[in-house]
C-alpha cells in the first residue's frame, strides 16, 4: 500500500480522496542506480494507487561531500557563490536520473531545478532561507499529468543560484508540500521512522507511531539525525503532516503532526543526545560591567554557538558563569574570549573538553512534576555525575562525562521507556501530582 495504515484514519476521516503527496528521498534511497530504480518502483506505485505525487531527491550518496572535496582541492574557503553553483548539480543528477527511470517505466517524470521549481530564497550563499514557493511551473505540470522531480537543497535569488545548508533538501520538500497544500509529505530516509532514542546505544528502544512537532524538533535539535530542524519547523508552521519511513522497506514509518490530543502525551517520548560538547567557564567578571551580555554578544557577533548557560549564585562583586559550546569550537571560543580579556577583566577561563548532552523529551512533562528529579536520581543510582542541566518546557538536558553518555542514555531509556517501567512511573507522578494539590 502506498500510504500507510497510520495515515489512513486521519485521510479517511477527511473522506476519501485522491491524495496529493510529496516524497522526498535522500541520498542513500537514490545512492546507486538500482536505488533510484527502487524510488521509481514507489513513486509509480503510489500514483498508480491514484494519488498525486511530487518528489524531492537529495544527491546520490555522498556526492555532496565529493563535490565539496573537489571545491577544497582548488581553494580551502571557495568563493561562495561558485561554492553554490557547484553544491547545486549533485541534486540534478538524481532528479534527471529519476525522472529517466520514471519515463522507462511509462509514466512522464519531469526534473525540475531549485529555480525552475520557483523556489525563491534569500541571498545568501551556503545556508540560504526559502523565502517563496512560486508554484505555477510545478501546478501546471501537475495538471498535465506529470510527476514533478525537484532538486532539494536549493533554491533562486535574483540570477543566482543559492543552497539551503547541508541536510536542506528536507526543507525543500516541506516548503514544496506547504505550497502546493499537500495532504502528505514523506520523507524516505535509510531508517523507519523515529526512535525513542538511537537503537545502536539502546538495542531496545521502539520506533514511534507518532510524535508531536515541538518534541521532534527538541529531538532534532538535540542530535536525532534524522529531520534537519528547519523541516521541522516549517512543517509546524504550515501544518505540514510529515512522515519518516524507509525505503528500503515497507514498514510504516513515524507520523510528526500535531499532537493526537490533550492528556494524550508520554511523559517522555523520547532520549537524545549529542557526543563531543565542551564547558567553558568564565570566572571572576567585575559584576559592574555587564559582563553576560558582552561574553554572548561578542560571541554571537563572532559566530560561536554557545548552548547550555548556567551562571553561578551571583556573589560579592565578581560572576561566574560557563557554557558549552560544540567541543570542534573550543579553540576558536577560547580565542575569542582572549580578544576581550582588555575589555572585560575576568580573573580566568576553563575549558573541559569530552563531554556530552543527553536529554530526555516529552510533551507531557508540562503536567507532571518530578520529572527531572526522576532523571537526576537515575543517573546518580548510575553514579554518572552530572555537569549542568538546562531544562525547557518539554526537555530536561545533562551534560555528563562522555565516557558515561551510553550507560546514561541505556539507564534513562529503562527508566522512562521501557513499558512497565514506563507506565507506573506515569503513576507514580500523577499521584505526586495528587497529593500536591
Ligand atoms: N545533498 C545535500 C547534503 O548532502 C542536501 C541533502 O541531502 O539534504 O547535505
Ligand atoms: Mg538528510
């Protein structure tokens, strides 16, 4: 069947009809020629079943880094824009390849690039936002019975042609789906769909039927490869029902929609986690100068993605305040904080490198208290001391010792997913939660 079970109640409820779908596939689904094969035996089955299908590819394999190996090999900082022209024919292969092997199999596949797609961006070279989907070029080739096979990653502003970020072709078929009011967009990756958490850290963790945009994106962007953040966002923006599914299977994948409905939320949906994060700690800033403000305005001028902050109990006249930032960046961090040593003071800096983050998500956290608690007494049953937390409505994050992030993931995963457990901690909290009120 080309559209899955999990699909159909929330399509039969809207009556049935003919479904118009967006179908992305990434680079391992068209990594070789029998791969686009195989994506050109789905696509014709799933409009052979009636429904109305654009597609999305993303390079065959690793031809975006091939080409970015070749552009190194002239210059170490290409000229961006040549950078962009050249990032941008890997998607054209497999959309020209695609659409051949769509024509073989008698049904009218027609390429499209970023711009002959309509797909406007800013100008910006190497991370460019989609500013407008122009759909008329792909409307009119729906009309005219065919499948439209666009370029991810890549869009038009003015003449020139820009790239969306690595991992950006995801966001293509979202706005793609956005724009022409697609009922579906499936995103066909290497995996079936989304875990609790990586099932190479825990050999038990469960594929999800379902989770809710604002928990896969704090799952996306706390280190769950497998939707780039800005789909996410997107698709929560536009309402964009989004599935992950393989293809390399028939398994029905994970739907990320809105949420199924209220009192409906797991505690905890899922775990993610992020390896190689460093602490930097500032110590002994003169309180009189604002000293938070210039550390991360400076920071942020120079490009530094700092991530969990925690500032000491302010005391006497000096702060301490440290943070973490991606461990590659700890270097360039700590240059940057020398350049305002002059300006700022402080008394001195620390940086611990082989950390980790690990996180644990869930919508339902907002109503059930204890929730961090719970997680602070698994990991110190685990004797895995923690480094800072930072927390959000829907997440509780701990940075550990890297070495321990395993055991810290295997440990919250029992604790907070494996069934039973699961379930009568959700007793546990709610009758916490009684006996508070
Ligand atoms: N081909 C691009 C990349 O490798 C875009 C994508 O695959 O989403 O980053
Ligand atoms: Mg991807």
């Amino acid at each position: 069947m080309a559209v899955g079970s999990i699909l159909l109640d929330f399509l039969v409820t809207k009556e049935w009809r003919r479904v118009r779908i967006v179908q992305k596939y990434g680079g391992t689904s068209v990594g070789s020629i029998e791969r686009i094969e195989a994506v050109a035996d789905r696509v014709a089955k799933t409009c052979s079943a009636g429904h109305q299908c654009v597609v999305v590819v993303s390079a065959m394999g690793h031809a975006t880094d091939e080409l970015v190996q070749l552009a190194r090999g002239i210059d170490p900082v290409p000229e961006p824009r040549e950078m962009d022209a050249l990032l941008s024919t890997g998607e054209q292969v497999s959309a020209a390849l695609l659409a051949m092997a769509l024509h073989k199999r008698g049904w009218p596949g027609r390429s499209f690039t970023g711009w002959q797609a309509g797909i406007v961006t800013e100008q910006v070279h190497g991370s460019a936002r989609i500013e407008d989907v122009k759909t008329e070029a792909l409307r009119k080739s729906l009309d005219a019975g065919e499948i439209p096979v666009v370029t991810g990653f890549q869009g038009i502003s003015g003449e020139t042609v820009t790239t969306l970020g690595r991992g950006g072709s995801d966001t293509t078929a979202v706005a793609v789906a956005a724009a022409l009011h697609a009922d579906l967009c499936e995103i066909y990756t290497d995996v079936d769909g989304v875990y609790t958490t990586d099932p190479r850290v825990v050999a038990n963790a469960r594929k999800l039927e379902q989770i809710s945009y604002d928990e896969m994106l704090e799952m996306a962007n706390l280190g769950a490869q497998v939707l780039h953040p800005r789909a996410v966002e997107n698709a929560k923006q536009f309402g964009v029902n989004l599935v992950v599914r393989s293809s390399f299977s028939n398994e029905e994948g994970t739907l990320v929609a809105e949420s199924a409905g209220y009192e409906q939320h797991e505690v905890v949906t899922g775990i993610a986690f992020e390896r190689e994060v460093a602490r930097i700690a500032v110590l002994g800033i003169p309180r009189a100068q604002h000293g938070l403000a210039t550390v991360f305005g400076y920071l942020a001028q120079r490009g530094v993605n700092v991530d969990v902050i925690v500032q000491s109990l302010v005391q006497a006249e000096t702060v301490d305040v440290s943070f973490t930032v991606k461990e590659d960046d700890t270097q360039r961090t700590l240059r940057v904080l020398e350049e305002l040593r002059g300006q700022l003071s402080y008394r001195e800096i620390v940086a611990e490198q082989g950390l980790a983050k690990v996180s644990i998500v869930g919508a339902g956290m907002i109503s059930n208290p204890g929730v961090a608690a719970r997680m602070f007494s698994v990991l110190a049953d685990g004797e895995i001391s923690i480094k800072m937390v930072s927390t959000s409505e829907i997440k509780v994050s701990c940075i550990v010792e890297s070495q321990e992030l395993d055991r810290a993931v295997q440990q919250l995963h029992g604790a907070f997913l494996t069934e039973n457990l699961g379930e009568s901690f959700t007793q546990t909290t709610s009758s916490v939660a009684k006996h508070a009120y």
